[in-house]
C-alpha cells in the first residue's frame, strides 16, 4: 500500500507542478501581451493625437507599428517627431529676434515685390517672405560659375582678396583636393588679420572635424564651430533626432560676395561614394543686397552654435546699377511645417509656360507633387531631371513610384546618366529662378536647415536655363511606355517602399 500510496502522491504531485507551470507561463504570455497592447495602444494614441502628420503619413506609421511593433516603437521613438529640443527653438527664436530687431532695414521691406515683381509670379516671393523674414530686394547680380574646379578657383581668389572677414559653411565638408584648398585660404586669410569663421555639420563633416586639418585652421586664427554636433549622441536622441542637420552651403566674403548653390566642400569624385562620381553641381556667386540676407542666414546658425551676438557681424547694403530683385529663403525643423513643399507649389502654380526643375531626391508630399501634374495638365511644359543611378536606393524606389503618374499627367522626365546630379534648380518660364540646397525631397522639407536664393531676372534664369539644357543633353529620356513595361514585381517594390516614405 505504501508503494501505491507514494506513486500516487508523486503523480499528483507531478500534475500540480506542471499545472502551476501552465499557469505560470499563461501568465507571462498574458503579462507579454498586455505589455504589447499598450505599447502599441500608447504610441497609437499619440500619432492620433498630433496634428502635423499628414494622413498618408499618420497611416505609414500605423502599419510599421503594427506590422513590427517593437522596431516599429524603437524607429518611432528615434525618427518619428521633428524636435529639434525646447532649448535649441528658444535658442533659435532669440537669435531672429535679435536679427529682426537689429538689421531689419537689411532684410528688405515688406510689399517691396509688389513693385519689383511681376504679377504671375508676385505670390511666390510674398509667400518666401513669410518664412523666415527675408524681402525682396533690388539691386544684386549673379554669375553661373562654369564647374566644380572654376567654383573653388573662384572662391579662393575671394578669399585671398578680402579685407575684412569670410565666413563659410558646409553640410559635408572633406579632407580632399578641395577641401583642403578652402582651409587652406582661410588660413592664409586669417593670418593676415582677417576675420574667418567656419562651420561644418556635426555628422557630415565629422571626419574633417576630428582631424589635423580643422586643428590647424583653429591654430591659425579661424573661429571654427560645429552645427548641431555629436558630443552626447545618446542625449541627442532622448531629446531630440539624430537626423536633424545643417544641410546649408553658405560662403560670405567681406560682406560684399555670396555663393549660393548645392555644391559641398568636396571633390566631384567624392570619395565617400565614388561609384556615383562625378557629382554634378551648381553654384553661383552673388552681389548686391541680398549678400547680406545670406550673412544673416549664416549668422544664425553661428549664433545658435557659440552665443555670439549679432554686432560681432559686419553687414554691408551695397545694390548692383541695374540689378535684378532676389530674396533668401532660409528653411529649417526650427521654422513652421510646411513651408518647403508649399513654397514650391506656389512657384510651380506660377509657372505659365515652361518649368524646369532638376533634383537629385526626388520624395515629394501630395501638395507638389498634385501641383506639378496640376502644371502639367494647363498646358506647361513641366520638365523633371533625375539622376539615372541615385545613391540611395529608398529615394530611386519612391521616386520610381511616381513615374506613371507624372508621364501621365503630360510631365517630361529625364535621367541624367553621366553621374549623380546633384544640382537643385527650378526655373520657370526663363524669369524667375530658385537655387540652393534644397532638395525635393522630406528631409529637406522637414528635417533639414537649408539655403536658397530666390531670383527675378530673364538674363540669369537663362544662364540656368542654358545649364539644365546640358544636363538634359547628358540624359535619358523616360517614356510612359517604358514605365507601363516595367515587370510587376518592380511596381510592387516601388509602391511598398513608397508607402513607408514618410517614415523614412
């Protein structure tokens, strides 16, 4: 009796346990999955409860955390709001309130384009004005440098000319060929007594900050600083993004001569992705009124970065004889949403029989890309030049996505083949001009600080005109037929990445 007793006992004993496990697992796997609800349920929530997002990108987020919830969650966490950190924006609105308050009378006059515009093209400028305060004014002149090798060249015979003070800034500044040229002038300059400041990009010029070269620019006499650098990485993500950066190309010289374009402080190799090489660009020089509108510009970021104050600045206001009517427009995550996209439409809207625009990133929102079908279907002539191999094969997928609908709409592409176009330009019925750093792309509408000039004149659009001809030359004309051949599983990529486009 007592062996039966003793195995009973222990069966008993063995089902208890296992039951308990059971109970004990059931648990954990309902505690996992509670945890999982509400952690879906609480980022849910507040997608829902922001006003920013668009709806395509409200339903882009929706389907990432529900598809990868934990990725999705950790992506969201690092990527998913524009905020550059409460005191970088108080920082930021301290300093335009002083610029504001300080050299008003050297941003222009409000209503200035009601005289110095034409009318069809008088609510674009209005509405560049409103961004960031920026007018329009009369009097500056502008000359197409020839190539990358002609723009240095160029700018270091300025530099090497300049009496009183250069200030430079870059989003990817290297340590190659031109690169070191550039340093080089400005320690040239800074060791007769000029006054250099300059100013890289924490992420895309890392490399030259952390090396011999920027040392030796701060040892000579050069005021360096750096645009939202990386020294607490990890901080920078619990308070802000990591992927916030200065994408500007700023070069101020005496306060007399400007370079505005989408040219970096780089080789057209560029080494960093050399299979892409050469790198296609555009700069111009600039004189007159508008040099100091740029200086502003600059002096904002240099403001943000160091603290110091507007009066440490010299502004110039000297207009060209015969000048034409231009305005800055300064972008950025510190400025209101939307401003990029909305810009663009306005001038795209304007456009009465011709629009050119060539950008390498191509990722537009619904208002551009409705406005350039929209321009399309009135009867403009709306011509698009992209890069035939892009460095980045998200945006080449996106931008793919788009194909059908644009040649649908009556819209020429073209694929520039002789290597990455990198060049940003619009211009419109050979009048009116936009050139800078912005790309049509997200990040540049959302995430990036970015430059631009705004122009009104026939001669100077012309010269652009004249260069997007060449680019159009060294490119592959794109056909609805050739899209419509595309095999289905190439639609399907495209559309599927497409879709994650405004989390990307």
């Amino acid at each position: 009796m007592e062996g039966v007793f003793s195995a009973d006992y222990s069966g008993a004993v063995h089902y208890v346990v296992l039951g308990v496990g059971l109970f004990t697992l059931g648990s954990q796997m309902a505690i996992v999955v509670l945890l999982h609800g509400l952690l879906v349920l609480v980022f849910t929530i507040r997608i829902l409860l922001r006003d920013d997002l668009s709806p395509p990108a409200r339903l882009a987020w929706f389907i990432v955390l529900n598809v990868v919830p934990y990725f999705g969650v950790v992506v969201y966490f690092l990527f998913g709001e524009i905020d550059i950190g409460k005191r970088a924006q108080k920082r930021h609105d301290e300093v335009f309130d002083e610029i504001t308050d300080g050299a008003w009378n050297y941003m222009g006059s409000k209503g200035a384009s009601r005289k110095l515009i034409e009318p069809a093209y008088r609510q674009a400028f209005l509405y560049a004005s409103s961004i960031n305060g920026f007018h329009t004014v009369a009097g500056n002149a502008a000359e197409l440098m020839a190539d990358g090798s002609a723009s240095i060249k160029r700018i270091v015979e300025d530099i090497d000319a300049a009496t009183d003070h250069v200030h430079v800034l870059y989003y990817i500044w290297l340590e190659d060929n031109t690169g070191r040229t550039l340093a080089e002038a400005l320690i040239r300059a800074a060791q007769r007594g000029v006054t250099c400041r300059a100013m890289a990009d924490g992420l895309g010029s890392r490399a030259l900050i952390k090396s011999a070269l920027w040392r030796r620019m701060r040892d000579a006499g050069v005021q360096v600083a750096v645009a939202l650098p990386l020294k607490r990485p990890l901080w920078v993500i619990l308070t802000s993004r990591i992927d916030l950066r200065n994408h500007r190309k700023i070069t101020v010289i005496d306060g007399r001569i400007t370079y505005c374009g989408s040219r970096n402080s780089a080789d057209p190799e560029f080494l960093p992705k050399a299979k892409y090489a050469p790198w296609v660009d555009i700069m111009m020089r600039f004189t007159g009124p508008v040099v100091a509108q740029n200086q502003l510009l600059f002096a904002s970021d240099w403001m943000q970065a160091t603290g110091e104050r507007l009066d440490r600045f010299k502004l110039v206001f000297e207009p060209e004889t015969g000048g034409f009517p231009a305005q800055v427009m300064g972008v950025g995550p510190t400025e209101r949403r939307g401003a990029t996209p909305q810009l663009f439409s306005n001038l795209i809207a304007s456009a009465q029989q011709e629009l050119i625009l060539s950008t390498p990133y191509f990722v537009p929102d619904a208002t551009v890309l409705e406005a350039l079908c929209a321009a399309a279907h009135r009867g403009v002539t709306v011509t698009l030049i992209y890069p035939r191999r892009n460095d980045s094969w998200i945006v080449a997928a996106v931008s793919h996505s788009y194909y059908h609908r644009l040649l649908g709409a009556g819209c020429f592409i073209h694929e520039y083949r002789d290597g990455l176009l990198h060049a940003k330009t619009l211009t419109i019925d050979g009048k009116v001009s936009l050139i800078g750093s912005t790309n049509l792309d997200l990040r540049s509408f959302d995430l990036n600080y970015e430059n631009n000039i705004l122009l009104y004149d026939e001669a100077t659009t012309q010269s652009i005109v004249m260069r997007q001809l060449e680019y159009l030359e060294r490119s592959n004309n794109v056909t609805l037929s050739s899209v419509l051949a595309w095999p289905f599983y190439r639609n399907v990529w495209n559309n599927v990445i497409a879709t994650f486009g405004p989390v990307l």
